[in-house]
C-alpha cells in the first residue's frame, strides 16, 4: 500500500491486488484514528473484489461518513467496477476515472476555505 499525504486533509492511498487489499483497508482504517483526512482509493492495481474486500470497503465508508469525511474510489478495472455494479455499491459509493479526477471533485465539494 502506498500512501501519498496529497494535503493537509487529503490522503491518496494506492491498494494492491488481493490479498494484501483486505490487510490495507484495515491498516488504512487504523491510520485514519489518528489522521482525520478524506480518502481517494486508487483501486488501478486491484484485478478483482472478494466478500470480504467488499465488507472492509463498507466499514471504511462507514467509519469516514461517521466522521463526516470524503472517500472516492479511482481507476477501476472494468471486471472492478462491474462487482460494484452487480452488487448496487456504485450507489452508495463515489467514483472516478483516475486520481486527478478525484483530486478535483474532493476539493471541490470541500468548496473554499473560511478565514476563521
């Protein structure tokens, strides 16, 4: 798992295949009780979800909606994302074709900072 602090609350996270994705999302999961930072998952190294990739991805969305943060998910294959489409969590959960794309809708569904 590579991770990238793009900024100060903005967290790119690159996943590999199966089986280090499941121990990733719980490590990334761990990292996010300390940093409280909205996510772009780089799904680009996945070739295919199991169950149990799956129910990691719904804690994880979960947990950052809980705490009123971002998750998109980017660069899915096509057998990736047709997993997300059979099962109905293509309308639950956010996407993008690649990181730049989710880089741009995170910020600007943050919209500009408040001079507090």
């Amino acid at each position: 798992m590579t991770i990238q602090e793009w900024s100060d609350d903005i967290t790119v996270v690159e996943l590999g295949d199966d089986p280090q994705f499941t121990d990733e999302l719980g490590a990334l999961a761990d990292r996010l009780e300390e940093k409280h930072a909205n996510v772009v998952l780089n799904l680009a190294a996945v070739s295919y979800l199991n169950s149990s990739n799956i129910a990691r991805l719904l804690r994880l969305r979960k947990k950052m909606m809980l705490d009123d943060r971002q998750l998109i998910l980017c660069a899915a294959n096509s057998q990736v994302r047709g997993v997300f489409q059979v099962t109905g969590l293509d309308k639950i959960l956010r996407f993008a074709n690649d990181v730049s794309t989710a880089l741009a809708a995170m910020q600007l569904s943050q919209g500009p900072a408040s001079d507090e």
